[in-house]
C-alpha cells in the first residue's frame, strides 16, 4: 500500500513540468517616431471617429452593410469558430473521459461445449452494465503544450478577423472614394466637351462670317469628338465601381446601381490623421499579432512533439456490473470494478521522434521569421503610405494652382482669338492645356483620398 502511495505521489509531482521551450515573445524594433509623421498630427487612431470625419452618412450606412454581411468576413468568422472548437476539444483532453456501456448477450452451446458434454444448460445469457473511465497523466506537459498551442491559435484566429475587417473596411472605402472621383472626371470630361462644342460654335461662325477657314472647323470638331471619347471609359470604370461596392456588402454586383448613380463630389474637408509611435502601430495591427501567436503556437507544438520522447502513463477505470439474469445487475454479488495503470513508450522509435522534433523546430524559426518580417513590412508599409499621402497633398495643392492659371489662359485665348490677334491653334493649344489639367486636378484628389485610406489601413492594420 505504501509503496503504491509513492507511485502515485511521485506521478503527481511529475504532472506539474513539461518540456519544450516555454514561449517568450521576441523582441521588435520600434523607432521613436516615424519619419513621415513629423509633419502629422500626435495622437491615437480611432476608425470609428476617423470614418466620421468625412461627413458621408452613405459611406458610413455602406461600411456598416460590409461589416456585416461581407462573405469573406463570414468565412474568417467561420476559422474562429473552428479554432473555438478546436481549443474546447484540447482542453477537454486533459480531463478523463467517461464512457458508459451496457450488453445483453445470449449464446447456444452445442453438446460438445456443455459441461459435462450433453447434459449441462444449452444456453448462457450475460447482462452487463458498467462506466468507464480512462485518464492520460499529462506528466510531461504533452496535452497542456497541445492546448496552450490550441489557445493561440485562437487568438490568431481573432487577430485574423480583425485583419480581415480593417481590410474590408479599406476596400470599401477605396471603391467609394473611386467611384466618387470617376464621376467628377465624368462631369469635367463633359464640361470640357461643352466648352469645346462652345468654340467650335465660334469657329462655324467666323467661318459663316468669312474669317475662318474649314480646317479649324474640322480640327475643332475632332477635338470634340476626342473628349467625349472619354466618356465611355468613365462610365465602365464607374459601374465597375458601384459593381464592387456592392459585392463587398454582400449584395448582386447591380443591386446599389440607384442608390450610387447620383453624382456625389470628392469630400472638401479631410479627417485629420493622428499617428502615434511605431511601437503603439505595432501594437495595434492585428497581422502583427496573428504572427506573434502563431509563433507562440509553433513553439509550443515543439514541446508536443519533445513529450514523445517520454513515456504515456494512462489511468483507466471501470465499474460495473455483470449477471446472468437482469434482476441480479446492480447487486453487490455481481459488482465488477478494475483499476489499470498504463504506460506507453515507444522507446524505440527514437530516431523518428527527433525528427518530428526537428520539424518543429524548424516550424518555429519560420513561425519568427515570419512573425519579423510582418513588422518589418508593417513599418515600411506606415512609413511609404505617410509619405505618399503628404506628396499627394503638395501635387493636388501645385495643380489646383496650375488649374486656376489654365482656366485664365483660356479665357484670354478665347478673347484674343475672338479679336482675330491669335489663330485657332493657340486657342485649342489652351484649351486642350485646361482640359488636361482639370483632369489631373480631380484625379490628385482623389489621390490625396485613397492615399489618406491607405494611411488608416497601414496604421490600424491590414497588410498590402
């Protein structure tokens, strides 16, 4: 009896350790500040008042609508609850299972089986009834590493989820803000076709008048024609759009058709953007934390597979109750109880279990430098997204100066052509020089946008 007692003291000791590497989250290098947010504004990011500040309660009705009917978030909603249940099953694991079970058996013997042959009862019945009960000693950490490694891959899973909201969010908004911008370039291509119609009417006129000649005519309908070429282009890139956003909030690509058609213009007035350190970005990206724990997954799946190389120890009971006849089950006579302590070790195939251990290994050192390169690409991405939105800012601002300047040189042009002091050539010259130039007005704020909605996802998280 004493002896037994030691057995089962010293198992229980054993039952507190486990091997493999315990898990220590690597170190990461965080800059003071990032070098393009000098020029910004300090402070936290916070998506919901971010979006907010656009003023655009569609976009906001339209960010909502992804949120929660998007079918890629639905699937990344689907791998949590796979890893949920993956986890729960891990744990449980580390209790005992119980099983319960009952039989009723009937057997006919032939003479030669009866005791003595002939003469004894042709028939056996069995009744039996019983629970039972079997426990793996986790004494070297084998199911506790399983679902520590289980634990993280759950919070991967929720970082993952987070990752695939914030990049959603930034599609959705990019397809709006493009849209947005197709149909100011559509409206200025067909403001441009009208000032150009204007001048040809011009030209027919001084031609009808005997001061002008067939060739402006004709140069000046081309030109026309030429511009509201365009406008096909647009219309395809703006349903393309409305196809998108639609299908981003889950909905038959033509099902926002009406509700995106009316013209809306770029938003004068920007959030402003705070940035805060590197190392609080780092924090908050949940890529970079989805890494981390699958680094922290990976090593503990190194001590799961390190528990091989010791021996199992498995704990099985049984209690039940077995008779001949059903009013006998239960009675003390008919009591049946076991107690088994088990041990498994595959001793022998220690070549193998190093190799697996190997593996692991190896998936470990992949798991960090997958989890490095993560922050390295996050700080990159911060880093060249700040700068462009900044060198969208200074082109859009260099534009609106040249727009205002090529609207004045029309109008001179248009005069001084009137006047008959320049040819028709200087006049298309112009014209063709504020047509291009409003153009590229628009399509740098949109730029200015897009390159704002790229800063929001590079600081609060989504890769690419």
């Amino acid at each position: 009896m004493l002896k037994a007692f030691t057995i089962t003291g010293l198992l229980f000791l054993l039952a507190g350790c486990a091997v493999g590497p315990d898990y220590e989250k690597p170190s990461t290098p965080e800059p003071a500040e990032f070098e393009a947010g000098r020029q910004t504004v300090a402070g936290e990011m916070n998506p919901q008042r971010f979006w907010q500040g656009f003023d655009d309660p569609l976009l906001a009705q339209l960010i909502d609508q992804t949120l929660a009917a998007n079918h890629d978030l639905a699937i990344a909603v689907a791998r949590y609850d796979r890893a949920a249940a993956l986890l729960y099953g891990a744990e449980r694991n580390q209790w005992p299972s119980l099983t319960a079970s009952g039989s009723a058996s009937e057997q006919h013997l032939a003479d030669i089986e009866q005791s003595p042959p002939g003469t004894g009862p042709d028939r056996i019945q069995r009744y039996q009834v019983g629970v039972a009960a079997e426990w793996e000693l986790d004494l070297f950490g084998r199911l506790r590493r399983a679902t520590e490694a289980q634990r993280a891959e759950l919070e991967a899973a929720g970082a993952d989820l987070g990752t695939v909201q914030v990049a959603l969010v930034g599609q959705l908004a990019s397809s709006y803000f493009e849209l947005r911008g197709l149909q100011q370039q559509y409206r200025v291509v067909q403001q441009s076709v009208e000032l150009q119609q204007q001048s040809l009417d011009i030209v027919e006129a001084r031609l009808d008048a005997g001061r002008g000649t067939d060739f402006d005519v004709v140069r000046a309908r081309a030109q026309v024609e030429r511009t509201s070429a365009e406008l096909p282009r647009l219309q395809a890139g703006i349903r393309a759009a409305m196809h998108r956003i639609a299908v981003l909030t889950g909905q038959p690509p033509v099902a926002l058709v009406d509700t995106l058609s009316p013209a809306v213009g770029l938003p004068e007035a920007l959030p402003e953007i705070p940035v805060d350190t590197p190392g609080d970005v780092l924090r908050r990206r949940p890529d970079i934390a989805a890494a981390e724990r699958r680094l922290a997954a990976a090593t503990a799946r190194e001590g799961v597979a390190t528990a091989d190389l010791f021996p199992r120890f498995t704990l099985a009971g049984l209690l039940g109750s077995v008779a001949a006849d059903t009013s006998d089950l239960l009675s003390g006579p008919a009591e049946s109880r076991r107690v088994v302590l088990g041990i498994d070790w595959t001793f022998l195939d220690h070549d193998r279990v190093r190799a697996r251990i190997e593996a692991a290994g190896a998936d470990s050192r992949a798991a960090l430098a997958s989890y490095q390169q993560a922050v390295l690409v996050a700080l990159e991405e911060a880093e060249t997204r700040l700068v462009r939105y900044q060198q969208a800012q200074e082109r859009e601002g260099r534009l609106e100066r040249a727009m205002a300047d090529a609207e004045t040189a029309v109008e001179l042009a248009r005069t001084r052509y009137e006047q008959g002091l320049i040819g028709y050539f200087e006049l298309l010259a112009a014209e063709q020089e504020f047509t291009t130039t409003r153009d590229q007005a628009v399509r740098s704020r949109t730029e200015v946008i897009l390159a704002m909605v790229d800063v929001y996802r590079a600081l609060v998280g989504a890769p690419g």
